[in-house]
C-alpha cells in the first residue's frame, strides 16, 4: 500500500518557528484580537480581522504569506531541522496544510516555487517537486496568496467542489449496485486525476503535526465519508488512517482526549510516542516513520 505523509503546522513548534494565530492576527491588525483568538477557531478570527480591518481580505492573505514564509526561513540553516529529517524520509508523497516552503527549502536551499495548476483559488492539484517528493499544498501557498484557505467562504466552496466530485452519480438510478463515481475510481473502472483527496481513499496517511481543529472541515469530512463507505462497501477501503501523537503529556488536555477519541472512533489509528517535550515526540516520530515501510506498523 502507497503512504503519504499529512503534515500540520505542528513540526514548526518542534524548531520553535511556528507562529501562532494569536500574534499573526495581531501582526497584521490593528485591532484587539486576544479575546477573538482564545474563544473562537481559525476560521472565525479570520472573518472577524476581514469584517473590521480596512484591509480586504486579498491584503490580508498576502500579509498572512509573508508573515509565515518570514518565520519559515528561520529554520532552513538548522542542522539538527525535523524538517530536514522529514525530508529525508523514505516516502515520496506528503500532503501539507502548511503555506510556507519550509519542507522545500529544508531539502534544498535553491529551490524555487513553481506554478504547478491554472488554479488561482483552490488547491486540489498544487503541488511542489523538490529532491523526488511531491508535496501537495492543499490549502493554499505563500507565493499564491489567494490561494490560502482561511475563511468559511473559502473553506465551503473547496468542500463543495471536492464533495461533488467524490459522491457525483456514474450509474443510471436502475443500477442498485452502485451508482457513485468513487466506487468506480477504487475497483478500477474509472481512473482519476491526480488530485490530492484521492489518497484518503487508497494510500496510507500518516498525519503529523496535524492538530485537527474543528475549522479543518475538509478534512474531517473526507474522514467521516471513508468511514461511511467502510460500512456500507467494506470490500472497496483497503487503506488505514494512523494519527501520530506529538504532544507532550505536560501540554495535553481534556481536548486531546475527545479528538484522539473521535478520531478511533472514524477508523484512525493512534499511536502514542515516547517524549517530554516536542522535540523528543518528533524524534520518536521520525523512527516510527523510518520504519513504516517494513509493514510492521
């Protein structure tokens, strides 16, 4: 079974690069965001910085890119990089939230984004080539601004487009055996493009660094429909879903409980890593990874 890495911005905690949405929020806006960024997701803060800033949200994204991109190249010159690590990992497709370069840059100092799709909006085909992996950005890149997913419009209209594609009728409403088009992607009768959503459903994903919050509904919903057409077609799913723990046990709370909870109960599977801090949590990370093509986890 292929694997692709799904990395979330937690590896940037681990170099002490990740900058957090509080202090972006606060970095490129003037107003007062503290109670904003406690309460309320992602997607909620961004609305509210777009609703109030004399900023449209096109400068917002942009100031979003550079600001991250900035803190990213902080870590290209650090021996001892998790992200270097990653690199050289034996597995060729990742999948990452992540705008910035950090994974690129970490493989190769030279390397220089390319335009990969016509999509200016969207991100079901932008990906990155570097040192033999392809890196998906599935949300957006800081060298395409409008391309990064922050707002419920955005986050909507990525979720219908996928969703049309993946439950879009191929069969006549006669035919009761199936009549979806990712029936016939799966046993072989129809091929796909080269989207990235397409591995949820036929390689191994192995999430890290990937915090899971509520406002990431693309990605909870392709979890909850592959575990919807595990019961209904349990012959057609062959692929597994791992969620690698990273944070330290200092740093968990109630909410980590109730996600690792939901997430066993779609089908992932957790593994608990050794480690009281990020870094050592990562590094038990990137030995499990090593490891993940003997087919012994």
């Amino acid at each position: 079974m292929d694997k692709t890495l799904f990395i979330g911005n937690g590896i940037n905690y681990v170099d002490e690069i990740a900058i957090s949405w509080d202090d972006l929020l606060g970095s490129i806006s003037t107003e007062d965001t503290k109670l904003i960024s406690k309460m309320l997701g992602m997607t909620l803060r961004f609305e509210y910085i777009d609703a109030v800033s004399p900023k449209n949200s096109k400068e917002i994204k942009k100031a979003v890119a550079e600001k991250t991109q900035e803190k990213a190249n902080d870590i290209i010159n650090k021996r001892d990089s998790i992200h270097r690590e990653i690199m050289q990992l034996p597995l060729t497709s990742i999948i990452t939230t992540n705008y910035e370069y950090s994974l690129e840059l970490s493989a190769d100092k030279a390397f220089l984004p390319v335009q990969s799709t016509k999509e200016t909006r969207y991100s079901f085909y932008r990906k990155q080539q570097v040192d033999g992996k392809t890196i998906y950005h599935i949300h957006g890149e800081c060298r395409y601004p409008n391309s990064i997913c922050l707002g419920f419009e955005h986050y909507a209209g990525m979720l219908e487009k996928m969703r049309g594609i993946l439950v879009k009728d191929t069969k006549s409403a006669n035919d009761k055996k199936h009549v979806f088009y990712l029936y016939d992607v799966l046993s072989g009768t129809e091929n796909s493009d080269d989207a990235w959503y397409y591995h949820f459903f036929r390689n191994d994903i192995i999430f890290l660094g990937f915090g899971f919050d509520q406002s990431e509904e693309d990605i909870w919903w392709l979890i909850t429909y592959r575990r919807q057409l595990m019961e209904k077609h349990p012959i057609l799913i062959h692929n597994s879903l791992i969620y690698l723990d990273t944070t330290p046990d200092s740093k968990r709370n109630d909410a980590d409980e109730a996600k690792e909870k939901v997430l066993s109960a779609m089908g992932v599977k957790i593994i608990k890593l050794s480690g009281k801090t990020y870094r050592e949590k990562y590094k038990s990370a990137i030995n499990y990874l090593k490891n993940i093509n003997g087919g012994s986890n």
